[in-house]
C-alpha cells in the first residue's frame, strides 16, 4: 500500500512558508491544489483549538477521505501541518 504525506509550515498570518510533499504516490495535477485546499478547511478549526488548549500537537483535527491532518503550534503560533 502506498502513501503519502504533506508537510507545511504556515505563519501567523495564515501564509504558507514551507510546503514539502513526502511518499511514493505519483502526484496527480490536482494534489498541490487540494492540500492547498485541506490545509485552509483545516486553519479555522486550528486558530480556535489554539486558544483554548496549552497542548502544543494537536491531533487528528480534520479528515479528507483517507487524508488526516495533524498540526504542531509553537509558542509564536506558527503552525506545522502533518
């Protein structure tokens, strides 16, 4: 079975810094644009997560079909996407 994951770190202000895609899938045209997509669905639900826990990795906080999204916020509240 084949897999795959992406990895993004996004600012304060919901701007995407580094984006790495991490697996043996052969990437479809539509995959950059969907993680794109996953990752915006999934900023609302982190931005309120963030406030009202001290946990800094936050777990399973949205999924897309088979596709579950991870996060890691650090002090400054950079986010890291899994």
């Amino acid at each position: 079975m084949a897999s795959t994951a992406c990895f993004m770190i996004v600012s304060r202000n919901d701007i995407p810094i580094y984006e790495a895609e991490v697996g043996s899938v052969p990437k479809k045209e539509d995959a950059a644009h969907q993680h794109q997509f996953i990752l915006h669905a999934a900023l609302d639900i982190v931005q309120d997560m963030a406030w009202t826990t001290s946990a800094m990795f936050l777990k399973a906080i949205d999924r897309f079909n088979d596709l579950v999204v991870s996060v890691y916020v650090t002090a400054g509240h950079i986010l890291s996407f899994v």
